[in-house]
C-alpha cells in the first residue's frame, strides 16, 4: 500500500489538539520480543484518518524512502470517534543493530481529520496533527537493569566546560537539572538549568548548555522506561 501525502489544506477554523492519541509517551522493543503492540485511542467523536510509520532520527524523510529493521502495521488506517487501534511493530534485520547498546528509532503518528460536509462552513483550515515519540531496541542481556543506570550516570568537566557522561548500554533522557541544596529528594524542581532535555546516548558525553560547579551537587530528573518522572543526585 502506497503512503498517504500528509497534507495541509486552507480552510478557516483551526484545531490544534489531536484527537488520535498514542497511550504510551515511548516504546521499548525487547530483543527476544516476536512483536510489540501500540495502543491508539481516538477521543473525538468522528472519524479519523492515521497514517504511521517508523524512522530512523531523519524526521524530515517521506515514508516510502524510509529503511529501517521493523515493519509496522496497519500503516494507515481510519479511526471512528471512540475507537481503539493498536499498530503492530515486528522486528525485521534487528540482528545486525549494536548488541552491546540500545538503538534509537522513532514511531510517527498522524492524525488526519475529516473534511467538513460541502457548503457546511465557508472558510475552514484542516491540519493533520503529527505525533513522534521514541522506539528503543533493547538488545538482550545488557549487564546493567534501566533502573541501575542512573547510578553510571555523571558530570565530566574540562577546561572547554562540562558534559553529562552516560556510563551505560541505554539512552538516557534527563528534563531538569538544578542545584542540590537539601530537602526531599523528590520536590519539584523549580529552578532548572536545561533549557530542553538533554538525550545522552549510550557510552558518550553529551555537553551540558549551562554552567556547572565541578564539586557541587545537582539534583536531576530523568524519565524511566514509562516515561514518569524519577529523581537522582549527581
């Protein structure tokens, strides 16, 4: 089946929330895994087109020139208001990615909604909303559990500045940074020295866009394998 073009069409009235939404905010694929399933839930109350498929980080590259080791299916599909969908992933050359690291993929949702009935509204802008979020291949029997990591985790500093050195088989994604200062470790954060979160990749040193005191201890917040929120020291 050919991709759907994504498209934008010139109308007047504008809705920029999605109906179709994906019920996880990461997806993790275990290597001993046959498949993995991705729950879709359209919460409107009509019917939705949804094109999606998977990339390898080039967010900018169409479908049909895509080549990545999974086949998910069905790529298209339409949604009644209320319906669920689940999108299956099944690995396909998963064998030839790293088996020492986590590899990084991305599934794209996109929720196409309908045009309104003829002569129904004079001027209306139709947008097809796009959903991205990440797709980790998890080789089997890494020597450290997600849960550990955040222990291998550490600043680096040099005379050029500081890095986030990540110690570890799994991508990690830190949302805040700030000063250690005492108190409950899990508090909110309201100073935060990231002005976006930083993605570390396995086995690198991701340079830290703020400054940092070498000695001083900083409080983080990362996301774990279900994307909620977990608090660590540095």
């Amino acid at each position: 089946m050919k991709y759907l073009s994504i498209f934008i069409s010139l109308l007047f009235s504008i809705s920029s929330q999605a109906s179709v939404i994906v019920n996880s905010t990461r997806v993790i694929y275990p290597a001993e895994a046959k498949f993995v399933n991705v729950q879709l839930v359209n919460r409107g109350n009509t019917t939705h087109l949804v094109q999606s498929w998977i990339d390898d980080g080039n967010a900018s590259d169409t479908p049909e020139k895509i080549k990545v080791p999974f086949v998910l299916t069905p790529p298209v599909v339409k949604m009644k208001g209320g319906d669920g969908q689940a999108l299956k992933i099944v690995g396909r050359g998963v064998d030839a990615l790293p088996k020492d690291r986590e590899s990084v993929f991305w599934l794209n949702v996109v929720d196409i909604p309908p045009q309104p009935e003829a002569n129904s509204v004079e001027n209306y802008l139709q947008v097809a909303i796009r959903t991205r979020i990440k797709l980790f291949f998890r080789p089997a029997g890494l020597t450290k559990s997600p849960s550990e990591a955040i222990k291998r985790l550490s600043l680096q500093h040099d005379g050029s500045g500081s890095c986030m050195k990540n110690d570890t088989p799994y991508y990690m994604t830190i949302v805040h940074m700030a000063p250690w200062r005492g108190g409950e470790l899990k508090q909110p954060i309201k100073d935060n020295l990231l002005n976006e979160a930083l993605f570390v990749a396995p086995y690198s040193c991701l340079s830290i866009p703020a400054k940092v005191n070498q000695g001083s201890k900083y409080r983080i917040s990362y996301l774990d394998d279900f994307g909620a929120r977990r608090f660590a020291l540095l």
